[in-house]
C-alpha cells in the first residue's frame, strides 16, 4: 500500500540551507512505488508552508518567495495525522509519517520531534529524548562513559562563568583544545585553541550558539564513524562501514563538510578490518545507549594507539552530495 510522507526540511537555524540541500536528496530517492512525498519547508523566520512543486526547485538560499507555496501548520488531535492547509480552502492532507530533514536547533534537538509525539504521528528517525540527548554533547558524553566507552577530557561552563575559571580548566586539559557549544550543530562556534590567548574569543564565539559551552582535549590521530540503521530490541542494528576524514589542517568545519575543499573521506577507513569491527561496535553501543532509532551516524576518534574515543552521534546525518551518511 502506498504510503504518503510528510516531509519536513528547511528551518530557522544557521543550517537552513544544508536542511533544503538533504530534503532534496531525500524526496528525489523515496521509492515512487512505495511512498508519495508530502513536502513541507520551514523559512527561517519559522513559518511552515507546503511546497507542492519538484524537488529541483528547492533553492539552497531559502525558498518563502515561491509562489507555489501554501501555508500550512499540522493538525495536533492525536490520531488524525493531516496537514491543514491556511489558504481558505479548509482542505487537510493526510499523511501515514513525517520525516524531519532538519539540522540543527529547532529541528535535530527534539522540539521538532516532540511536536509529532504530541500528535501521535509516527516518526522516521529518532524521537525527541535521543534527539535531544545526542545534540546536548555533555550528556550524551556521560551517559557513552557509562556504557563503558571512552569520551574525551572536557569541562562544561555555563554563561558567565569567570575567565580565570576557564583558564584553571584550559590548563588541566592541556594545549590544544577545542571551546564547542554544548548544543549546535555542524561545527558551528566549534574553535581549536593553540594557547590561553585564544581562549576568550573562542569561548565568546561558542557562547553566541549557546548559553553553556564545552573546553575538550584535543584527542590525537583522525575522526572516524559509520551508519547505523535500525531500531534496538525489534532488530539487528545494520552498521555501514567505517568511515574516515583525512584532514590537511584545522578541523572538520562547517565549511569542509559541505564542500571538501581540502579534506577527504575515505570509505571505508584506511585500517584494519578488527579495528573496523571494534569501532562498528562501539557505534552500536552508543546507538543503544542514547536511545537512537532508525537511524543515526555515530562519529569517533581514531587515536595513534588504536583507541576509539566517542565524538558525537548525529540523529539527522547530512544526506547531500558530501555527507557521510549516504
């Protein structure tokens, strides 16, 4: 039976255009035979419209302008999942499950999908507690330590925290160190600190993506990660192969991930088979540990030794040109 997809992409926060390039991907490869897309975009000023035309015209810029939009909001009494479209018309469009393309605050961090609980929509990808245990990096570090996987060194500081106090923590940590936000996405307000004279710029750049922030050792060797699709205790979690990042300096910032401008991925990772299968394990441990669903990719560091250090789990994986994921 024909199964209609609500498909949720674009969004106010600073990954807006990522979000429409991942739904492109999205509704151009839902299987025709199976699934009737049902699209529906964000703007960034946070208003929800229903764009009925060809993926190929999602703009990466932003799209409210397209007159073939309508404007819509969900129907919120549980069990009736349906569109309600506010052109005057009355008409509502039903749907069997949304798939949230989102990136990011107001989208990949639960709010989103605590919306489609509320309703009792079915969800395709995680559900709000792991989205917003996975975006939330100190407690998705805690609760991997606990499930026997080793995280980085880091100290949490919340907004006003003095500058001698994330000093005494820079200098306990070590140099270099990365200053992320404890809650954004790709790489946004992430720095690599050298030495104390970049620690306040760089705790001011995370500060304005978030009101607490992470001081984290610089873990040494390369990033890794891989795929992991399925549901834990319904089925056995397929892991895709290892991945690898091959940088030729700084990071894996915003801008590598989306452009790759001077980095590579290479699939798989350039190491041993018994390491690959130690680090896909280790992604089914922190997958089951955060309560992930669906689908998920989970990111580590691959250290000189040959020890895995988990990073971060990404409930919403980029599915663009670029991404990993796909």
């Amino acid at each position: 039976m024909m199964k209609t997809i609500l498909v949720l992409f674009g969004g106010c926060s600073s990954e807006h255009g990522v979000s429409l390039q991942s739904a492109h991907a999205v509704l151009s490869h839902l299987d025709p035979g199976r699934y009737r897309p049902l699209p529906v975009g964000l703007t960034r000023e946070g208003r929800w419209l229903y764009f009925p035309g060809s993926p190929d015209r999602l703009p990466a810029g932003g799209w409210q302008e397209d007159p073939g939009c309508v404007p819509c909001t969900l129907r919120l009494d549980r069990g009736h999942a349906a569109l309600l479209l506010l052109d005057g018309s009355g008409r509502a469009l039903d749907f069997d499950a949304a798939f949230p393309v989102f990136h990011g605050k107001n989208g990949e961090d639960g709010t989103v999908q605590g919306l489609l609980e509320l309703a009792g929509i079915p969800i395709v990808g995680c559900g709000p507690l792991a989205s917003a245990l996975c975006m939330d990096k100190d407690r998705a570090h805690k609760l991997a330590s606990l499930a026997g996987i080793r995280v980085p060194e880091g100290a949490v500081f919340s907004a006003g925290a003095s500058k001698e106090a994330l000093a005494e923590a820079a200098e306990r940590l070590g140099w270099p160190l990365f200053v992320k936000p404890v809650r954004a996405g790709s790489s946004f307000g992430v720095s690599r600190v050298s030495g104390p004279e970049g620690l306040a710029a760089a705790a001011e750049a995370a500060f304005r993506q978030d009101s607490r922030i992470l001081l984290e050792e610089a873990v040494p060797g390369f990033e890794v990660g891989c795929a992991v699709l399925g549901n834990p205790g319904e089925t056995e979690l397929l892991v895709g192969a290892v991945d690898e990042i091959a940088l030729s300096g700084g990071f894996f910032d915003f801008d590598e991930k989306y452009t790759l401008k001077t980095s590579a991925i290479y699939c798989p990772a350039r190491i041993a088979p018994s390491k690959a299968a130690e680090i896909q394990e280790a992604a089914r441990t922190v997958y089951r540990a955060l309560d992930c669903r669906c689908f998920a990719r989970v990111d580590f560091f691959l250290t000189p030794g040959g020890e895995a250090v988990f990073n971060e789990v990404n409930t919403i994986p980029g599915f663009t040109a670029h991404s990993r994921y796909p």
